[in-house]
C-alpha cells in the first residue's frame, strides 16, 4: 500500500508515465496493474465509492494499491472529517455530541478516534515534530498545548504548514494522510496489511 495524491487522473498519468518508485524495493518503478476492491466512504454522512488503482513494480513485481490521501487506513470517514473533529474536540473542547453531529457519526465512532488519538499522541507529536523540522530546518521548538492530544495537533498543525510554505498550499489533513502513510489512526502493536 502507498498513499498518493487524492486526484485520480493525476495518479493515472503519473502511474504511466513511470513516477511512482516502488516502496519495497525502492529500484524499480510501479505500472498500472487493475484496481483494487471498490471502498465505500463517508464524508460526514454522504456516501462516497472510491477505487483505488492497483500497480505493480517492474522490478520486484510487488503489487501495491495506491490509496488517495483521502483516507486513513481502516476508516470509512475521510481524513478531513476525522481530523476535523478531533481538531474540534481537543482544542476548541467542542462537546462529543455536537461534533459527532458535526461529523454525522454515532458518538462511539468518534469515541474510537478520540482514544485512538490520545493513545498515540506522543507517537504523533514526535513524527510530526520530525516532519515540521524536514521541512523548515530553522524552526524553533513546538509550543507544548497542555495535553498529549493538544500537543499532538499543534504538531500537525506546524508541520502542514512547514510543508505548504515548501511544496505549496494543500489540506491539512491530506498531508497528514500522506506523512503518516494512512497509519495516523492504526493501532500499530497490531498492524494488518491492507486487503486489496
Ligand atoms: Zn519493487
């Protein structure tokens, strides 16, 4: 599995034309090779059916689906509303009936993110924190927020932007997508490869 940028006919020129080097054995370059199973998702209540391309390495011949930043890794509702949410909760203390309402989900969908989150959150804040420095050497150290979670965001936060002044604007949440390979919410003491 590799995430790619969430346009589908920039992924389909990019997959022909020979840009994406294999994530496995970093030699050769991935082709196009089917789709995956199609993926119903929410965003936030509306249903959305994506099907991410399947490739292959000319080299190793490991396939690979090529997931769009839209997402996280075994999660129906797409980053944005989940990162939103969370946003909404840690740092402005909305309450978890109004943003799960927000977000149209059953309260113990967002329970689930919330603890998620918290549970990893120094993972994040230090993967972050590492990204945020990748992409602006000169910046100073990241403000504490008070708890695990808050720090977690103001890391996302300063990375993202650390990113957009380097690469140009693009959501928050895709690129936090994409920086953390889908994985910002897995639980990582059990990973599970992605069916495809
Ligand atoms: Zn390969």
């Amino acid at each position: 599995m590799m995430m790619v940028e969430p346009e589908s006919d920039r992924v389909e020129a990019r997959l022909v034309a020979g840009e994406y080097a294999c994530p496995a054995c970093r030699v050769g370059w991935l082709r196009p090779w089917g789709f995956a199973r199609p993926r119903a998702l929410r965003d936030r209540g509306r249903e959305v059916v994506i099907q991410p391309r399947r490739s292959r390495c000319g080299s190793c011949l490991v396939t690979h689906v090529l997931l769009p930043t839209l997402v996280f890794l075994r999660r129906r509702d797409l980053a944005e509303v989940i990162g939103e949410a969370l946003r909404a909760r840690v740092i402005e203390a909305t309450s978890r009936a109004k943003v799960a309402e927000a977000a149209r989900v059953h309260p113990d969908t967002l329970r689930g993110w919330l603890r998620r989150f918290a549970a990893r959150a120094p993972e994040i804040r230090a993967e972050f924190s590492t990204w945020a420095h990748r992409f602006d050497a000169g910046l100073g150290a990241i403000e504490a927020r008070g708890s695990p979670a808050a720090d977690a965001l103001e890391a996302i936060g300063v990375a993202a932007a650390a990113a957009a002044r380097r690469l140009g604007p693009s959501p928050v949440w895709g690129f936090v997508a994409g920086a953390s390979g889908g994985l910002l919410l897995a639980n990582t003491s059990c990973p599970l490869p992605l069916r495809d």
